[in-house]
C-alpha cells in the first residue's frame, strides 16, 4: 500500500509568519496563549513547533522551560533563531529522545490533523508527561459535511490528514490515560485540554 504523504512547509519557512497560513493560525496561537496554564519554570513541549511562535509567546508570558519538535528542518530554522535560549530538534512527533516523566505540559496547535501516527502520537504524550501533565491540543474546528468532505478529498490525494471533533478527541485520548480538563471553541478553531492520569 502507498504511504500517504503530508504537506511540506520547508519552502515556505522564511516567509511562513507573515504569509497565508501564519495569518489563519492566528486565532489557534490566541487560543493557545490564552488557554495554557503556566508555571514559572515549568518545562513544556511544543509537538509540531513549526517557526516557534507558539513557544515564543507562552515564554513571553511566562519564564517556562520550553521545547520544540518537528520534521521540518527550515522550520526549525528560524524557530531557532526566534527562541535561542530553548532546546529546538528534529525529530518524529512519535519517537522523541526525551527522558519518561518529564514535562509538565505538551502543546500541538495546528499540528495534530498532520500527524500520519496519531495513536504514536498519543502513546508518546503518555509517555513524556508527569502524573498529571497537561496535553493542549488546538486544531480546526469543522462543520460536518466540510469535514467529511475534506477527508475524501486528503484521502483520494493520499495526503495523511484527519480533522477530529471535541467528542473524537476525548474519546480518542481516554483510550491512551487521558481525560478531558476543558475544551473552547471560536469560530472554526477549537483548544481541548486533557490530563493524563
């Protein structure tokens, strides 16, 4: 069977913040930096980093001990040199070299619906937070026919991409340790928080 393949951003790197899509993330960076619960010194994962907006402006908020992974290297890049003093790598949003137990926060923001291993994805943020950590995830929240319409679409592409509602998420995630803490919504993006037990 043919692997299915994802969107790159790596050539729109320089130019991601100002350009299209760093302007429609806008309301999910707003959910995130609002929502997220911060502790000084806390250390928190940014799953999906992209150019290090999101760490960048909860770091801004608070002094947090932050991270951030994702497989696009240009991307990288310029988080890089947007967040100096944080520890940026290049690796898979299911298989990452940091210690069990260790953060206290993991954060996905316009990230999730482009994981191609969900499940992995899921059984990693098990894995890497406390007893009680916190999982924040902000993806778009779709009426269902265009939902379903754009996963016929993805899937006749065989471009990996599923758009999950509030009820899927929860109910996804329990089966991995975690329960629902709260969920909001704004127009067509949504923020679940979930804990792990």
């Amino acid at each position: 069977m043919e692997k299915e393949k994802d969107f790159k951003f790596d050539k729109r790197a320089e130019y991601y913040d100002e350009g299209f899509e760093g302007k429609t993330s806008e309301k999910f960076y707003a959910l995130v930096t609002e929502n997220v619960s911060l502790t000084e010194g806390m250390k928190l994962l940014d799953v999906g980093c992209g150019t290090g907006t999101i760490l960048k402006r909860l770091s801004g908020k608070c002094a947090i001990n932050g991270f951030g992974i994702d497989v696009e290297e240009k991307m990288l890049e310029v988080a890089r040199k947007k967040c100096p003093e944080m520890q940026i790598i290049n690796c898979s949003c299911d298989n990452t070299p940091f210690e069990s137990d260790s953060f206290d926060a993991i954060v996905a923001c316009m990230a999730f619906h482009h994981f191609p291993n969900k499940e992995g994805f899921a059984k990693e943020c098990a894995r890497l937070l406390k007893k009680g950590g916190k999982l924040y995830i902000a993806d778009p929240k779709l009426p269902f026919i265009i939902r379903n319409f754009l996963h016929e679409i993805l899937k006749l592409l065989k471009i990996c991409g599923r758009f999950f509602t509030e009820k899927e998420f929860i109910t996804f995630f329990s089966g991995y340790g975690f329960t629902r803490v709260f969920s909001k919504s704004d127009c067509y993006a949504q923020i679940i928080c979930l804990e792990i037990l």
